[in-house]
C-alpha cells in the first residue's frame, strides 16, 4: 500500500526519505521492542527476579525472533497496541518452564516509547549530520557568490541592494540555532521507558531502581525516578524542533523559486524538472518542494500538540494520535534536509557580480 | 516501509483500511493515467487529430503497461511529478511511427487529476456506503434499545434522564446529513481534468470540445468548459465533508468510551483490547480510534485549506500538498467508518431497562 | 482591550471589518437574546403556559434591558455562559409575580446558540453581498483587460501565453460555486435551537411544539423535530464554505503579489503601501492581506472541526473552542472579501495588449 | 469591538486575562516604539549621527506622544504597517529643524518586532510567576492529598491504584520543564531589532555598532550583529513553548473534568458553574475550559510554523499572520495559568484516604 507519499513507490523519490524511513519499518520496531525484553531479562536475572537460566531462554528465543506479521496486525486491531499480540507471539516460543519470566512488570507503553526513543535517537543523529551538511553548503554557497549583489525584497518588492551572503546569512542561522535545540531535544527526551501498568511499576516485582539502571546501561538510555507515560511535553519539544527546522528550510525554498522566476533570474539551478508538455521549461522543483514539507510539518505539529491533552495514565486516542504523525514528522524534515543540500549545491551562481570599484 | 499508520504491516490493521488504501496505490494511479491516455487517444483517433492506427498502436502498448517503478520513482524526484516518466516509458514501447501522437495535447495534472477524481468517486462510493450501513446499525441500536433509559450529561456531569433514541438520534443526523452533502461535493468534484500546460489547451491542436467530449463519455466523467486546474475548492469541499464525517465518528467514540468507564457502564461492548499487564481490562479500543481518527483528520484538513493558496496556473508547492494528504484523509474516514460500524454493532446494551410504569 | 487584531484600534483598519464585528459585540448578543426571552414568553402565553399578563411583564423589561456587564462578567467567569448571568439580571427587574415565567424550559445553550444563528444570517447575507461585489468586479476587469495577454506561470516558471481572462475566471469560478455553497449552508444552519436542559424538552411542561412553532415564527427561523445542541455538522458545513471563500482569495492575493513583482509587472494596482524608509515602493498591501487572512482561517478550520467531537448533550470544551474561532473566521472572510474588491477595482491594468493581428 | 473572546465585554472573564492583554494595546505597543525613538536619537546623538538638540526635541514630543488613533487606523490599513503613520504623527510635532533627524535609519519591522520583544519579555515573566504558582499549588495539594489512594485508569478504563501524589506529579513536570524551556526561549528571542529597510543597515549613515549597542543599553535588550527580520525561529520556539504549557494544563483539565464525574467523585471541587435550567449542577467550568484552551493554542501554533515561510526580506503576509494569532496565543496561556492556579487551590479533595494499615 501507498497511502502515504513517504511509503509511495515513485512519490517517496520526490518526497521521502528511505535512510529515515528506515527507523519506521514494523521491523525495526519490533527489534527494539526485543532488544527491551532482553535487556529486562537480564537485568531482572542479575537482581534475582527472575532465574538466569530464564533470561537466557528468552533471550534465545528474542535473538532469532521473527514475527508472524499477519498475526500481529490482527491481534493490534484488537488489543490498539501491537505489545500483547508481539509478547504473546514470543512466549510461546520459550521454553514453558521459563514463559513467565518474560515481560514482568512492564506494559505495553514501556516497550513502545522505549522503542521509539531508541530509533528517534538515530533519526536524530541523522538529522543533526544533514543539518550540518546543509549550513556547510550554505556557508560554500557565501564563500563563492556571498560578495555578489542581490536586491533585497520587501513585500514582494525591490528595496535596495544587499549581499548574498546577507541572505544566505538569514538562511543559515536559523538553522543552526534549531540545530542546537534540537540536540538538547533529543537529550531531554531519549529515556527509559518503564513505569508498568499504571506508571508507577509493582513494587512487590522489586527491586526496580536497579533493574532499571541496569536496563539503561545496557540500552545506552538514562533512567528517570518516574515514567513520563502520560507526561509527552518532551515529545512534542523534539517534534516542534523538527518543524522550526523544516519552517527554516521552507523560507530557504520560497525565497529561491522567487528568485528563479524567469524575469528575475537571480539564481541558476542544476537542472530542474521537465515538463510533459513544455520542453523548454526548468521547474525549480526541489524549492517547491521545501515550501511543501514545510507547510506539511506545520499542519501535523498541531496534532502533537493536541496529543498533549492526554488523559489520566493513558490515553488511547491521544497516544495513538502521535503514532499517526510523528513518523511523518520526521521524514518531511529529514527529506527537507535532503532536498536543500541538493538544491543548495546545485547553485551555479546567485546574484550579479559587484561592479568592480 | 511503514511510516504512515495507513501503510503499516500491523498498525495498519488497528487504524488503516485496506479497501480504501487499494485505491491510492501506485498501481491503480497508474491504470487510470493509462486509461486517460488510451482515452485520449481513440477521443483524437475519432475526431481525426491523430490517426487510427497510432490510436490502436497506444492501446495495444496501454493495455499490457507495467512501469519500472524505480526508473519512475527517479524521474518523480527531478521532475516533480511522475507524468514526464510515465510518457516516456510509454512513448518507448510505441511504435516510433505513432509515437509523437501519444499524449498530444494534455499536461501531466491532466493525468494525475483525472486519475484522482477517478478513483476519489470509487472512495467516495465506498464510505457512502460505509455510512449507509454506520446508520442501519445506529438505527439497530436504537430499535433495540432506544427506549432505554440514559442520564443526560452536560459538562461532564449528570443532567436529567433521556432516552438512549435521543443519544444515538444525535450521533445519527449528522451522519445523514453530511452523507447527502458528499454526494453532492462527490457530483461536483468529479470532472474530466484536461487543460494542457497552461489549462486553455493549445487550440492548434485543433478540436478539443469534440475530444474532451469523447474522453468524458469513456470515462464516464462530465466535462466542464474549463480545466479546474488551479480551482481546488470542489477538491477541498469533498475534504472537509469527508472530515466532518470523522467528526462525527468522533463524538460517538468519546461519547462511548465515558459510557463505558467501570463506574458508569451505559455501555456493555464486544470485546474490547486486551492489555500485556492487566488481564481484567476490557479497552474500548474502537471508541478511541474513532476519537485519534477524527483529531487526525481535524488536522489535515487544515493543509488542503492551505493548498488552495495555488499561485498561477500551477503550484508545485500548493498542489504536492495536496498529495501529502488527502489519500490519509480519505482512508482516516473509510476506516472510522468501518471501526464504527464494528463498535455499535459490538454493543449489547445500552442504558438501563425503563421502569415499568 | 485589543488582543485579536480584528478588535485593535489600529490593525482593525487592516485585517479588521467593523460592519461584520458589529454583529458579534455583547450587545447584538444580548439583544438576540432578549428577542428570544420575548418570543419565548409570548409563545408560552399563546398556548398558555404562562399567563398574558406575566407576557407582558417580561417583554416590557426585556425592551428596555441594558446589563450591568461587570456583573455578566464575572458571572460568566463562574458559569462558564453567560446565561445564567443574564437570566439573573432580567428576572430581577420582572415583577416578582411573574417572575417564574421568565425563561421557563430552555437552557442556556437555546439562547446561546439561537443568538448566534441570528447573528450568523446577518453575516451570511454580508458575506454573500460582498461576495457578489467581489465577482462583479472580477467581471469589470475581465471585461477591460481580459483580452490583454498574460505569460501563464506553472511551477512559478513562465509557460505559454493566455489571455488575462483566463486567469480572471479561474480567480471567479471558486468564489461564485461557494457563494453558493454557503447559502446552501446557512439555510441548513439557521434553525431555531430549543431543547431545554438535555435536548429533549420537559413534556411536563408541555405544548412544546406549539411553542417552538410559535417562536420561530416570531424569530422568522425554521423548527426542526430535535435540537441540535450536540449536532454541530452545519455549523462546521457553514465554517468550511467561509474558509474556502477566503482560500479563492488567498489565491487572488498571492497571484497579484506575484504579477506586481517590479521586474514582472503584470499588474499595476493603484497607489499601495508607503514604507517608512524607503519612499521608492509601493507595496502590494491588500494582496499580501488576502494571504496572510487565508492561512489565518486555514489555520481556525481546524478548530472548528475538533469541536466536533462534542462529548454527551453538552461539551463545555467543545462549545466554547467555536466561541474562541467562530467570529475570528466569519470576520476574516468580510474582510478578505471587503479588501479584494478593492484591489481588484484599483487595478489599473493587467497583463499586456495583445499584437495587432 | 469583541470579536475575540479575549476582548469580549463578558467572555474575557472566562477565557481572557486582562493582565497579559494589556501588553498587547494600541497604548503598550506605541508606548514601546516611542521610547525605540527616543533611545535611537540619544543614541545617535551620542555618536554625532544627529545633534543632542535633536535629541532632545524628539524626546520632548515622545514623551508627551498621544496618537490620533483614527488617523493611525486608516493609515495602517494603506500601509500594512502602523510605522509610516506612527512616524508622521511624531514627525508633525517635531520642530521642523530636527524632524528629519527622526527615524533616521529603522525600517517599520525595528519597531515593530522591537516594541513586541519589549512585552513579550514582560508576558514570559508573567507566565513564569504563574507557572511557579501553579507549581505550587500543585505541591501543597500533593502535601495534603499526595498520599491518599486513586485508581489509575489507562485507555478510559480502570487499571489498578495509585496515589494521588502520582498523579500530581504527571501533572506538575511537564510544567517544571516546560517553564525552563520559555525561559531560555525568552531569553533567546529577547534581542534588539535595528536592521533599517533591508536588515542590513545603511553603513553610509554610520556608526552603526555603537548606535545599536546604545541602544541595547538604554533598552535594556542584548544586541545581536544581525537584525533577525526575516529569522522568526526564535519566536516560533518562544510560542512552542507557551502552547506546551497549555498542553500540559490541558491535561489536567482533562482529568479534573473526568475525575469530578458524578459517579467517579475522585475530586471535590470549589463551588462550580451554575446552570440556567438545573439548579442541581456543580460544573468543573475551570477544567473544561483548559481544555478549551489548550485545543485552541495547538490550532493556533499550526500558524507561527507557516510564518516561517517568511520570503526574502520582509514577508507581508507571514509577519502579518503573526500578529494575527500570537497575542492570543499569549493571552490563551496565561489565562490558563490563572485558571489552573484557581481550580487547583480550590480542591478540597482528591482520591480517597488511605486504608490504616
């Protein structure tokens, strides 16, 4: 299916991205989902929880595990989470003595925010790199015409002469302050997930202080005292980070199919798009397509937002809420990054040359 | 991949349609643009703009297309839209002799909006129908149990008695009333979009109300005298009636998941999610979803409002928008209406018995 | 006070239109409202309900009723509406012998939401003048300048030649069909509301059909069977069709901008925007007006549609989330509409005289 | 005019703060840019730009400045902008041999954004004082109920207990975290604006670094090498931040209203709403409406994000589309505070005491 333009086979080229897409594949939730029974396993074996011999068995059966995908759609159909069906699925694959030993103490949401963070992490890094490599292009892009003249525009139209780099500058900057909170974003967020049914974790399971630490050292995550199930303000701060970012690039394409407009001419692009119907056209598409993402992204983040009115220890409809529009999220902005260090490093030149003096 | 819920191996059963999302694959887009040129072609054949024999040499390579995906989804990212690559794998497999009289005359949005409004008024047929039966097993309900007794509750707190008709008469209407209006919006939407590259078609080319006329009847779409090719307001009001539906679904969903807390239990339901930690739970899963579908949706339709800030003849940026979500939307509301459909038919009682008087 | 740019002293003048907030001041609320009181106690007299005297007692102060609005303040701070407040601040000017007649049977929501339906008529009928006014002016100009020729613009690059006219029906084409649709819309809105505290009227206190029949007469808006207190479709419908108009505006908007680019100059618009330092420009004000009101209402559609998810008889979230939108967007379409019709009378030329032939 | 419930006669005292609106008058934002006047002249006075008699003649007529607010209105609306008006009214009054020393060098957007960070620095404090005292309200309602027993409820449903302070503290983060945040996004977005017509200064008119730097001081804002005219992200991340903290007061909303359900009665609260038909009802007004708020701020911040689409060197339509929701996103915030502060205080009980054990 194709719902989606970031699943789509031909409109995914224009619009997505498959390196971030990556991170979003039920597989590589379900690989996170079984890294977290592991690492519990373990953790709860070194506590004496459960027996080792237990986590061991469980973790037989996790590293070769394989779903059974139809089963699991069904089974999320009816449980509104794919945790029960995925745990039922891998307890039937341990060894009956030790089936009991898997999946103490957690709920569903532990495994799934769990999971998420650990791949939002990597999409993270992911965009972090691209950002940096489109103000890289944007700091080339000054270095060879930032000394050529532009005519700044207010409202649409002429004021007087700045510089390029003036306006690679208000391009650039943004982008590296949205940066740097995007990183601290990432840091707030990326917690353990583990709070069992209600939150707060049974304490009669026991010992869970260390069962925790050790499931965060060995999942590279921190631990809070609490769990932050009901609690998604660093959710959204990761996800509005991610927007800002995909708003600045928008500007970054409004501006250059305003300054690629024929009459005007202020920009050369590598070559653009062809048209079925006008051979001698060069449609600024990647521009365009900044302008898209970036309004896509500031539509979806309401819907973060409004994720944030999340009843009592958990919420069905608005958790379910950011499942339907983070991914998303995410993908625009990564694409966005994408498409702007293309766009940007195809430039041939901006502005015209300083008279000489 | 999976980063839409709509697309996704298991959340796609929870939240997704299949049904509907068939209609927005690449490969049913595609049949309907190679139906629009096969249209096109026999519509030129007949009204003698090309010959009899191209129209036939087109058909024969139409009817057996099957597109490299990959090369399509290429020339997607540099053109921006998939018509140029579409032509030229077509165009390829025609007859050099006939091959200049494939695709005389349309613009690729000629192809990609044609082949929307198509398969949008197979969409529009199914959640008329979906509707249709959301409503009988509404009127089910309230045959079975409308004159059950319900406590009125306003602002969340109990009022005075009505009958459960009265409730369920509320969640009703307004489903009836926007099924007419989508009809309506469905009539108006669903026209033969052929303009050419600026949408006044190239008049050299000789013959068009003729050759539109034809195309319409093999479509079996009406014909307008204009393209619609930057009008998108008839798009949008089938939008927004499509999201006032899944409003609608979503007072039901929140209405039924407050009848179904324990303390309250107006409302006994099917089975409802199981959950990995608590046994004894009963979720409503399916009053949830119905809640998540329509804020989702109450998101979305604020970009097809956006996308029609179309500048000129075409917006690349305005009309990719577009793209990004209207197939979610659309499968946002099939899908709720699936789910509420499942959900009160689900339901054994409601209210409590009257007393006998 | 002056948060809303559409109440502030000086933005009014820009965004703002008096003629339209007239109708959404406390006053033209309130007085809606005591028109209610008055049909109401009439028609109750009428069928006997309440005595002719009591009638009489309660219309005379409603004529000359003016609140003491630092007291409806803070009462509404406390109930949550105004009503109750308001109910208050009548019956103690009603002679104490007829007071219980006053207000016997509705709730606040019947006055509330039939003030607004009222209210709404009035705008609509603006809205709908405006709207025509918009279109013959579309008209004037493609009468004086359709035949000049324009390069058509797709993907912000300069395509092929059409006629100034062309461009002008795909600007008047959207404006005149949801003209239409929100007529349609209004008449399925204007109905009178009253259904008491749960929507269903107490038959105890009876001969409501009669009454209702009576009252919108006196009101001159229809009855229909049930209230409509938790039925908030048409009110959305009604939203929608505004929204849409100011999106085809947003379109007129952004494409002026674009042709009144100084190296582009497709259009000369009378005398614009002065700048405070640059004396050179002349700035394209009402154009840019008419984008940035069209995001503004994309933006509030949301709102509205989100409300739809009205929980029980009464959601005081939901409700009161239109009241935060509603006016906002019934304002910024008059005056989208009030400022289009300027730019396009103001317009000196557009496009360029076509070649002798 | 009350078109907004933020300036409604009565609907203020529900939903409004006439606190925070009083930083967004015609009066605050003029008071504002007449002492950007007055700190620009002594600036450029001290650096012999200008003459001090200059100076002191434009600070003569500043401080005494009263505008004739018709006049502003209408020019507003020619200009886009208040400035060009706002700058003739003061230069009228200005001795003629030193009016042209006025404005000398500021572009509208100087003031403009300047005299908003101004306020917006005054709204942060205030938000923050009360984000503090929500805080504390929190916790002496922790200290007096935190130990007493709640069932936790997850998808609508009962799960198992927890305590009260378990709630408390889900409420509680998110606003500890979230009031960090605006801090440091205050201080962040809190800069001087002086960039002149295209944001980069007139160099002729020199001695610009030091003219701003004075400026900065006398102003008390840091000064930045940049103007950030076309750069919105702070201020977008500034708004983010405001819409999260409503998010998280909407939460608590949220379950308020669920918890005071008649038959769940897990909270007691101060005398609630009356109602105007039934005399019997305590309704959690304050709850519904932080619901109400936070749903209206997470449409509202859908728009900051377009803004962001800011063209070249002054978008007319996106700044203007700022000025459209960000007050009322200020106000929205605050008066949620308040609310949340009062609702909380007034709790007499939340869950049930604990078993003696």
């Amino acid at each position: 299916m194709s719902v989606s333009c970031f699943d789509h086979p031909f409109l995914s080229g224009l619009l997505g991205d498959d390196e971030t897409a990556a991170w979003f594949t039920a597989e590589a939730d379900i690989a996170e989902m079984v890294r977290f029974e592991m690492a519990l396993a373990h953790a709860q074996a070194a506590e004496g929880v459960i027996t080792a011999d237990a986590a061991h068995a469980i973790e037989a059966v996790c590293r070769d595990f394989t779903p059974d995908m139809d089963k699991l759609k069904a089974d999320t159909a009816r449980d509104g989470v794919v945790v029960p069906g995925f745990v039922r699925q891998v307890r039937e694959r341990v060894d009956p003595e030790h089936a009991a030993s898997l999946h103490r103490g957690p709920t569903s949401q532990d495994l799934i925010d769990t999971s998420l963070v650990l791949r939002l992490r990597h999409v993270a890094r992911l965009i972090d790199r691209r950002t940096e490599a489109v103000v890289a292009a944007l700091d080339e892009a000054s270095r060879a015409f930032g000394q050529n003249v532009l005519v700044a525009r207010t409202r649409m139209q002429r004021a007087l002469d700045i510089m390029v780099g003036d306006r690679i500058a208000a391009w650039r900057d943004p982008l590296i302050r949205t940066r740097r909170t995007l990183s601290e974003a990432t840091t707030h967020l990326c917690y353990l997930q583990m709070g069992g049914p209600t939150g707060t974790l049974d304490p009669a399971m026991g010992r869970w202080p260390a069962v925790k630490e050790r499931m965060g050292i060995a999942l590279d995550l921190p631990v809070s005292a609490r769990s932050w199930h009901s609690q998604r303000d660093q959710l959204v701060a990761f996800a509005d980070a991610l927007v800002r970012l995909s708003g600045g690039l928008g500007k970054i394409g409004q501006d250059v199919a305003l300054m690629a407009q024929d009459e005007i001419a202020e920009v050369t692009l590598a070559a653009g798009g062809t048209s079925s119907a006008m051979p001698h056209k060069n449609n600024p598409i990647g521009a365009e397509i900044l302008v898209a993402l970036a309004r896509f992204n500031a539509v979806q983040i309401s819907a973060m937002h409004h994720a944030m009115v999340h009843e009592q220890e958990r919420s069905g409809a608005a958790w379910t809420l950011e499942w339907m529009v983070l991914p998303s999220i995410c993908v625009a902005t990564a694409s966005g990054l994408a498409t702007a260090e293309r766009l940007i490093s195809g430039i041939s030149v901006i502005g015209r040359a300083p008279l000489a003096g």
